[in-house]
RNA sequence: GGCCCCGUAGCUCAGUGGAUAGAGCAACAGCCUUCUAAGCUGUGGGUCACACGUUCGAAUCGUGUCGGGGUCACCA
C-alpha cells in the first residue's frame, strides 16, 4: 500500500474514532507537503470542517495527536498552519523501505490481473516512408503498452496496415511507367523510400498533365479527371479489386519492398507487434458487416445503392458506410476489425493510438458499433494525440516540409556522437559499444523529446531544441543513472574481497532532507506508474522520471556516497542509490528508453 | 455555421479544487586537486487570453467573449 492511501485509511480510522462519521477518500485530499513547509505529506482539512462542525485548529490538534499516538511508527511529528495538517514520516519506516526494496527490479509494478487489453499503434500507409507524426504515434504506442503491462494487464500490440486504395495504385502506375524495372536493390534504396519515391513522382507527372490541359483550355475540374495518369491509376483500382494477376503481383512485390522497409525502420527504433492486421483482408468483414446491418433495418439504401446510418440522434450525421458500386470507405474495413478483435482475443479494452484529427470519426466508429448493440462499444478507447508540427508550420507532404523518420533517426545518433566525441570520456569503449551508446542516445534524446508532452496537446518540434542534450531530455536522465553505476563500480572496487553488509540493522542517524526526499521519491513510482495507466499519458512517467533524476543530481552534488560520513550513512546512500538506478532504469523502460551503464 | 480541443514566463511545456503558480531552454552570476560539469547553486522573468459566476479557497469548475486549431467527404 502507498504511503498516501495509507495515510488517507488511518485518517478516515481516526475521524471516526473521533467524530464517530464515516468520510470516504474523496472527501478530503492528501497532497506532499510543498518545500517551504516542515512535513512530507498534508492533509487539506478545509472540506472537513463544516461537516464536523470545527474549527481548523482543534481538528488539525486533535487528528494530528491522535495520527501521531496510534501510528507512533509511522509518523514523527505534525505541524498545523491555517488548515492544513502537515505530517512528516518517520525516519524508520523510510529506512525500511529502502532496505526492503532497494534491489527489487519489479518495484512499483502490479502483479498481472485478467484484465485483456489491445493497443493498436503505427498504422502506417504503404506509399510512402515513415515520418515524424508516425513516430509520435510509435513512441506513444509502444510505451502505453509498457506501462499497461506494468499496471498488470495482459497487452497485445497490434497494428493495421493500409496496404490497399487510390494512393498504393499511385505509386504502382508511377513505377510502371518511369522506373525501367529498377529495384530497392538495384538502386540501394530503402524499399519504403524507394516506393515513396515513385508517390512524389506520380504527383510530378500529375500536376504537370493538369497544367497541360488547362493550358489547352480545359477546365481544371475536368482536367484533374481526365489527365491520362490519373485515369490509369482509377483502372488499375478497379483491376486490383477484381484481382486481377499482373496487378496482384506488381502490388505484392511493391508492398513486399515496403515492408521491408519497415521492418528495418521498426527493428531500429525498438518496437514490433503481436499481431498485424491488413485493410485489403479487413475491408471485406466490413462489407459482411454491412450485410446484415441492412438485413436488420440497422441501415439504409439509398436510390443509388449506396448504404447509410442515421447517426443524428447521437448529435453525429448520416454516415456513409458503402459507396453506390458496392466498394468500401474508410470506416466499413473499422467495422469488420472492431468485431474480430473483441472476439478473437476477449478484449477488455481495445486502444486506438490515432491523430486528433479523427476524433469524429472513432466516435462515429463508437457510436454504430452501440447502434448495433455490440456490447464491446464502450471498451473502444481512442487514444488520440495532437498533431506535431514544425516551427515553420504544419509537416505538408505536397510541399516537402515532412520529417523523415529514418533521417530524423540517422540525424539524433550523429548529434549523440559528435556530443559525445567532443567530451571525451569514451576513449575506452570499443567500436561497438560505441556504436550501440550512440545509438541508445540518438533513440533517447528522441523517444524522451516526443513522450514528455502530453499526447493530447499537439506539439511543436523544434529541431534545436530536440537534440539538445541538458535539462529536460533523455540523455540528462542517461547521465544520471550512467554516473549511479560508475559510483556502485567505484564502491564495489574499493572492497575488493570485503563483503560490505547492506542489510544490517536499525537506522540511528537522521536522514538529511535530500535523501528523505529522494525517499519518498522513490516510494511514489507505483501511484506514477497508475495514473499513467489509467490517463494513458507516459507523459507523467516522463516528467517523474525527470524529477527524481534532478533530485539525485543535487544529492549527488551535496553527499558523497562512497565517502559518506559514517559507514552507516554509506549503507543508507548506497541503497539510495540503488534504488534510483534501478527505478530510473525501469521507468525509462516504459518510455522504451534504453539506458548506458557508462557515458 | 454546428460540434470538439487548446490558450500558463521571451520559447517549449508541467501543474486540473488548496498554501507565495513550477521546470527546461534562452539571459546573467558562481561551482571541477574530492563518487562522470551531458552536472550543481543562485538572479531576473507571470493580469495563468478576457469578463462574470460557483466556492472558505479557482490557472483548475460553470457561463459568455476574444484568439488559435481540428472536424462536419461516395479521401484515408
């Protein structure tokens, strides 16, 4: 139990021991004690006074007194100012947790209950290569399900892939008609890149057929449908639906080149998934789907064949569902997989890791799967975030201000290393570690940079400011727990043979303020690791993990561990020291942060 | 226009009912013969967009106004 519940019980105990009336938790706060003021934790009183009938003073005496008398153990000492009853814990019971826990890896995580719960993340196109809102969705992805893991649920990941419709055909038809049979391979180009490639070459062709015809005097309505490129791209649509061979080949081979592509991108930013689902086999449980919802007057026809819901009595609108030739949208495919998701794996809930952008569109998804009585409707959780934009404005495909991924990636591990060389404390490390430390630095100063900020808000990346390597960032965090371990080799050098005893007995001398807080740091990791689970915010992992690795830093500065005052307080330091390590090291695990043991 | 989100220091962000609103960056002043200075300490910097309301207490809740964004496609 954490220290505030159990704060939060013993007062609830004493209130009615003392008033004879029962409060529940949420009837009055307990919140740390701000610095300025002598106490760890503080009970508000104010919301109590008016249903005890007292005034903040005798409360806060005679709570406190009768706080202090039962849980002599846990508290040392009180203090009241205005209405709030500042309690501080006693030396002791922080000694002991320290002692108990310090080298517990698990620490602050939940055992695993049966709650089952999908996270569906990345979703990419298979057009173009990666880019920087992708990773945002990545990172985002990724870490949700760490931190569910640790809250103790059973997660799978998952990712839908877009691998069919208008925009493959674009690139298919550019390859077809530019590319003399060249390959990633022959060309030693990224398959990803390499097909993204012929995307923005389909544009090119595109935009200069439309100017042609307009320049014959064609309206540019009429000359979007008709340039010759555009009109290809629409057949070999068609042909890829009535799966026709050479089409099915060219969009196999294409999208083989893609996913390749991926793979590497993925492999290299630490992530993959437990299941992969793919539109061009999704979209026809949608159609089914479909089926039966006309069947059961659920929707409607209309004269031009085309399928519809009413959605207006949920304050949405008429949604289509199937387009008058009988093909599908972009919901009817969501439709389909909502269903054998739920059903194929027991889902308790299933994440949708998606921009903001199309908050309508999953409450619209929400909203027919309750129509149609599908009892999973409430467990769909769209976990949406802001946009990322650059400090010149909005990322625009069209006009090449996107950031790509890969290149992102290439430009944060060279920024580690050139960092890195000009400090010069690596002349010992071998060529692969030195690779792999600017790698875990690169990735870091990344995945640190995108998760700090909650997912809702749409952020701006600034280039500067994201391979900047103080304050705020990944590598701060690495530095601290790189300079943990360097302090624990140092000590266990030192005593060679010597069997320094880290379990002994009871804590006499008083603990410094630094370390208290550090402390009670520490012991908060589990509530952190709760609200970031049922917020969906690693977010809050980010900023806790941030804070106490500011707080070592100071402690660092202000004790010496290894040459601590008394052996005793050496043996308090070194647990200290242990536990943040070992607490940093996992809650950058849930960021998906790897971290150094030197740097 | 309807609906949704956002507005906190020069910049990027925390804080969502409690005490004198906090970090990082940027600026300025200090600290390396002592466990890694990718660090630490200090200074300056705020009408929490605005107004009214609820409350013992509001950056936080409600209503309205202004400003920014998203969305309302037979696009995905």
């Amino acid at each position: 139990m954490s220290f505030t519940t159990l704060i939060q019980s013993a007062t609830i105990e004493s209130l009615k021991e003392l008033y004879g009336k029962e409060f529940t938790e949420k009837e009055f706060q307990v919140n740390e004690t701000k610095p300025e003021f002598t106490g760890d934790y503080t009970i508000v009183l104010f919301s109590l006074l008016k249903p005890l009938k007292e005034s903040p003073e005798n409360l806060g005496k005679k709570l406190g007194d009768l706080l202090l008398n039962k849980h002599s153990d846990f508290f040392s000492e009180y203090n009241i100012i205005k209405g709030f009853l500042n309690l501080s814990i006693s030396d002791d019971i922080l000694a002991n947790l320290l002692r108990e826990n310090y080298n517990d890896a698990c620490f602050g995580k939940k055992p695993l209950n049966q709650t089952r719960v999908m996270v569906e993340y990345s979703s990419p196109n298979t057009n173009k290569p990666l880019h920087l809102g992708h990773l945002r969705n990545i990172f985002i992805g990724w870490s949700i399900s760490e931190i569910l893991k640790a809250n103790g649920n059973e997660v799978y990941k998952s990712s839908i892939v877009n691998d069919r419709g208008i925009h493959i055909c674009k690139s298919m038809i550019a390859w077809q008609e530019f590319a003399n049979g060249a390959t990633p391979e022959s060309t030693h180009t990224k398959g990803d890149h390499f097909v993204g490639d012929y995307y923005v070459k389909f544009n090119d062709e595109y935009k200069k057929e439309i100017k042609e015809l307009v320049g014959d005097g064609k309206p540019e309505k009429e000359a979007e449908k008709e340039a010759p490129v555009m009109k290809k791209t629409q057949q070999m649509l068609l042909d890829w639906e009535n799966g026709k061979p050479e089409v099915m080949e060219l969009w196999k081979k294409m999208n083989g080149w893609v996913y390749k592509g991926f793979d590497e991108t993925y492999k290299r930013l630490g992530t993959d998934f437990d299941q992969t689902f793919y539109e061009s086999q999704t979209y026809i449980l949608g159609k089914e789907f479909v089926k039966k919802g006309l069947e059961d007057g659920s929707f409607y026809k209309k004269e031009d064949g085309s399928v519809w819901i009413d959605l207006t009595a949920a304050g949405l609108d008429e949604k289509l569902l199937l387009r008058g030739d009988g093909t599908s949208v972009y919901i009817t495919q969501d439709i389909g997989l909502v269903k054998q998701k739920f059903e194929e794996y027991h889902l308790d809930e299933s994440i949708y890791v998606i921009g903001d952008e199309q908050i309508y569109h999953m409450n619209v998804l929400k909203e027919i799967c309750r129509k149609l009585g599908m009892p999973f409707a409430d467990k769909i959780y769209h976990l949406s975030y802001g946009m990322v934009e650059l400090t010149t404005g909005k990322m625009k495909s069209r006009e090449g201000t996107v950031v790509d991924a890969d290149d992102l990636i290439d430009e944060m591990v060279d920024t580690s290393k050139k960092h890195t060389e000009e400090l010069g404390k690596v002349k010992d490390f071998t060529e692969k570690e030195l690779k792999e430390l600017y790698e875990t630095l690169g990735l870091g100063a990344m995945k640190f940079y995108l998760l700090r900020v909650d997912p809702k808000k749409r952020m701006i990346f600034n280039p500067e400011e994201s391979i900047d390597f103080h304050g705020f960032t990944g590598p701060f965090i690495q530095y601290t727990y790189a300079r943990i371990k360097s302090i624990l080799r140092k000590v266990e050098e030192a005593m060679n043979n010597e069997q320094l005893t880290i379990n002994n007995g009871k804590q006499s001398e008083m603990l410094l303020p630094l370390e208290r807080q550090l402390i009670i740091s520490l012991e908060k990791y589990s509530n952190v690791i709760t609200q970031a689970a049922e917020e969906h915010n690693p977010s809050v992992v980010a900023n806790y993990v941030f804070h106490l690795a500011k707080m070592f830093n100071s402690f660092y500065t202000e004790h010496s561990v290894a040459n601590a005052e008394s052996e005793e307080k050496k043996i308090i330091r070194l647990q200290i020291s242990i536990m943040t390590a070992t607490i940093i090291k996992s809650a950058m695990q849930l960021l998906g942060i790897a971290v150094p043991e030197r740097m």
